[in-house]
C-alpha cells in the first residue's frame, strides 16, 4: 500500500453529512393502547364505538352490504413510546462470553436505521363499500383527517412507527468477530450501519413502497421518500456508475494487487437501477477502505520527528471537526489484525413490527468471513442458513484467489490457511489485501411468509466451531424467550470448548412464527442426544489429557 493514499471523497454537501453523526438508534418505536399507559384517562360518558350519528344505524336482518365499521387510526387512541431493543427480552436476546481469552474481541449492534424500505409491497385490498353508502363517506373522511394529521404531526422527530422517510423502521442486527485485537471490531460496531446510511443517501435509493400520483411521488404512509439525485434515468445511471467507479479506482491506487482487476458483482451493469445489495456492498467496501486509509496514517517510528511536530488536529476533518478520523482516538500504531462481519436488515410493508404474526417481512444479510446467521423454519423445525463459511477450503473463495494467492497450507488442526488467516474475506487485515483478502460481502434475500419462521440467529466462529447449526437452533427451541435462548447458545458453546475457549456471541430474534417453534420436526428433540453426548465427552477427564 502507497503512503500518500487519496481519499476518496463523497458527494454529500457538510449540511447533509452531519445528519449521519449521532447516536445509533437501538431502540424502536410502536404504539401501545392510551389506557394501558393512563388508565384514568378514559371518558367516563360518551359512546365507546367512535362512529358518527349518521353512520351508526341498527343492523337489519335483512339488508344487503357491510356492516358499517370504525376505520380507527392510530393518533386517537394510543400513545408513540420508545423501547430499547436490548431491554425487549422477549423479542431479541444476546448473551456474550469472553471463553478463555484474556479479552473479548467479538461486538454486536442491534437497533433501527434510516433507509428506505424495501419490503415487498402487500397486495392492494379491492373489496370497497358501495360507493354512495356511509361506509364508505366515513371512511374516506377518515383518511383525509389521518393524513392531515400526519403532515401536521410529523415536522419534528415522528409521531408514529414510521421511520423518518415515512416507511416503517428497517431493523439492524449484527455480529462482529475481530482477530488480532478488538479495533477493526469496535470500528465496525460503531461505523457500518452510518456507511449504509450515508450509502443510500448518495445512491438516492427510493423506497419499495412508493405510489404515483398526480402530485409526484409518495410513500405507501404518504410521506415523500427519498429522491434520486437525478431527474432522469440516464443521468441517474451516470451518476451511479461515476460514484462506483470512484470507489473502484481508490481500491485500485490505493492497495493495488487483486484489487487492479476487482469489480463487485453488486456493481453490475446489467442492473443500473441501485438496489439495497448495491447500497450494502458500496458500504462494506468503503468502511473498509476509510479504516485502512486510517491505519496507514500511522507510523511504527516512535523517534519520528516529522510526526512529533504535527499540530494535533493535523488530521481533522473540515466538514466535521468535532469528530475525531481514526477509528480510536488514543491509537499510535497501524492495526494489522481485521474482523469478520454478518448483519441482517429486516423490512415490513406495513408499520406492524416484523414479529407479529400476521406480518410478511423482507430479510438481506450481508456477510464476510466465518460468523453466521441462521433460520428456524416452522413448517419443519429445521435451519436455514443465510451464510456461507469464507475459508480457503470453499471452492468458490479458491477459485476467486488461486490467481493472486501464494499459496495454500494446512495448519495442525487440518484447516486451509492464506498467509495465515482462516478468513478469505474481512475487514482489515492490512498486509493480506494485496492478495484477495476482500470485504466484498455476500448479500442473500429471502421473504418470509406470516408465521413462516420462528426466529434467526447471529452467531460468531466461538458458537459455530463447537456446535452444527441444527443444535444451535434446537437449543433456542427449549428457551422461553430469545434471552434465555441466546444463553442457552453460549452456555452450550463454553461447556462442549469447540473454540478452544474462543470468544463466543449469539444473538436471538424473534420472528412470527416464535409461538410455534416447536411444532415442526418434532421440536427439538433430533439433536438433544447428540448434545448430551457432547456434554459427557467435554466433562470426561481422560479426553482433557489427550
């Protein structure tokens, strides 16, 4: 790598950069019923049904069409509050384990970003009342009087579930496993999901929800989403292939070797139009690129005198001063180790959370190197993972670096290693970049039915090297809550020592289909003897002395 690297610099103006520096959002918003919040706020007098005078009238046996009914909105009566993700313990659950290590290198986050959704639209409901019936006048009423107060109401923070573009909130999850120390790992924790952010806003990606109408374009929730940053199709394919390529030539100048040939897949041709894969690989590649930009600003020279005379803020940011460029303000020498890296974004057509359920929702990961990320599927109990392993031995990743690796060795435990990392993909890892060692991540996408899955599961190489995926989810199956399955999780990992005492870290989400986690394949029952059986291998003495 050249020591004068060019920083690739991106087209968003100060005004909008500063939008992307502030606290992660690891809480959601929902609505919950006003009178389970104030009991006592409830009229005593009135009638309960909300129905006007004209369109409340007694059912008759026999009249023909609907029956009239309230079309409630969801500013009458219940009440926005705030609850913390992590404090959620019968929707999300994490439980993390330092093993035999001196410290632990392993990191998560989970919260709620600001991107637009893409979920795949729900079919649109044809069945109407007749047209002069007062069904049918009060429900288009109440539509004009719920958007009204939605424009009224959401000048400030928002007042609904909605995130602030006006679709319903994208979930974040993600597990971070470093090696050779917790630097690349923390960056990750605390930088990726502002990448991803900032990503979309200059790929103007538009919203999955979006309607045409006569005033422009809209969102499903009647909030205007995101524009493109160009007014036609060909300019907006322009500037897309401009912003990819400037990224390209970075890599290419910048670190050279696999990277002179590199072209993402996510940077196709064939498909101009961004897309939330493209948005994720250009966020994974320039995380990567600005911590290695950072790194090379370092010195090994502690007698350096040229550096001993720079001012501090020598390497301040104009745009954004009061934030410091390096991932850790107190670092002194280039960080040579890397992390592996697997998130989820979970989206839903409606403002319903994606747990419901009756609620469809929309999955893409994004993954490099060896954490995991898995399914339980409900119909028959079995898992379904979203990743792959990014070792040597996968002869997809051998194929893509048998040109410009060295070459492949065995180490005593019979695993491929490339210049002596297990990972062909992660972030970091400095002196390997030259040779293929790529943060290009795997992007997968699924749509889940209501009720079709019963929870995922993020894990990192400390759970997986000791327990095969089906275990993993058979020992969240027993648990009452994602909590409590998550510590089943790292609790079995520690006990069976497949990591050798690795650090270990899961992460549990509930999904639609939680209440029935046991009904297909005959629960968890397939895999509890196996595990019992590795329970009594662990604690048996004579194995600890071979």
């Amino acid at each position: 790598m050249r020591n004068s690297p060019s920083v690739f610099t991106s087209p968003l103006s100060c005004k909008a950069r500063a939008t992307f520096y502030r606290a992660f959002h690891d809480y959601f918003v929902t609505h919950l019923p006003s009178s389970s919040l104030h009991p006592d706020s409830r009229s005593a007098s009135g009638p309960q049904h909300q129905l006007p005078r004209s369109a409340s009238k007694p059912h008759q046996p026999g009249e023909k069409g609907p029956t009239p009914a309230p079309l409630l909105g969801t500013n009458r009566d219940t009440t926005v509050v705030r609850i913390p993700l992590r404090s959620a313990k019968h929707h999300f659950g994490v439980s993390v384990s330092r093993g035999q290590r001196p410290y632990n290198e392993d990191t998560y986050q989970a919260g709620v970003i600001e991107v637009p959704a893409f979920a795949k639209p729900r079919p649109v409901n044809l069945t109407r009342a007749p047209a002069n019936s007062p069904l049918q006048a009060y429900r288009e009423k109440q539509r004009k009087e719920q958007e009204q107060q939605g424009q009224g109401d959401r000048g400030g923070e928002g007042t609904s579930a909605d995130g602030a573009s006006g679709d319903p909130q994208v979930f974040y999850f993600g597990v971070f496993d470093g090696h050779g120390g917790s630097e690349c790992s923390d960056y990750l924790r605390e930088k990726l999901h502002e990448s991803i952010e900032e990503a979309a806003v200059q790929y103007g990606l538009e919203s999955t929800l979006k309607k045409k109408n006569n005033g422009g374009t809209q969102s499903a929730s009647g909030q205007a989403g995101i524009t493109a940053p160009a007014a036609n199709s060909s300019s907006t394919d322009t500037y897309v292939s401009t912003l990819q390529q400037k990224l390209i030539n970075t890599w290419r100048e910048n670190v050279g070797g696999y990277f002179r040939r590199f072209k993402p897949k996510a940077f196709s041709t064939d498909t101009p139009t961004p897309t939330i894969a493209t948005i994720l690989t250009h966020a994974f590649l320039q995380t990567d690129l600005t911590f290695l930009l950072a790194q090379l600003r370092f010195t090994t020279d502690s007698t350096d005198s040229v550096r001993s005379d720079l001012p501090l803020n020598a390497h301040d940011s104009l745009d954004s001063p009061s934030h410091h460029p390096l991932p850790t303000p107190h670092q002194t020498a280039p960080f040579k180790g890397g992390s592996t890296a697997s998130i989820a974004l979970i989206s839903t057509p409606t403002p319903t959370p994606f747990w419901h359920p009756s609620t469809p929702s929309t999955i893409y990961t994004a993954h490099c190197g060896d954490t995991r990320i898995l399914l339980s599927r409900v119909s028959d109990g079995l898992a379904v993972p979203l990743t792959t392993i990014h070792h040597p031995s996968s002869p997809s990743e051998s194929e893509r670096l048998r040109r410009h690796a060295a070459a492949f060795v065995t180490d005593s435990f019979g695993e491929e290693r490339m210049s002596g990392l297990a990972n062909t993909r992660a972030f970091g890892d400095m002196a390997s970049k030259r040779m293929g060692v790529s943060a290009e991540p795997e992007i997968r996408h699924i749509e889940l039915g209501p009720s079709e899955y019963a929870f995922m599961v993020l894990v990192s190489d400390g759970v997986t090297a000791g327990c095969a995926d089906q275990e993993i989810v058979d020992l969240v199956k027993e648990s009452r809550t994602p909590e409590q399955g998550a510590r089943a999780v790292v609790g079995f990992a520690g006990e069976v020592g497949g990591g050798e005492g690795d650090n270990a870290t899961a992460l549990v989400v509930r999904l639609g289909g939680w209440e029935r986690r046991d009904e297909g394949g005959g629960g968890a029952m397939g895999t509890r003897e196996g595990r019992e059986w590795k329970r009594r291998e662990a604690e048996d003495p004579r194995k600890a002395r071979t």
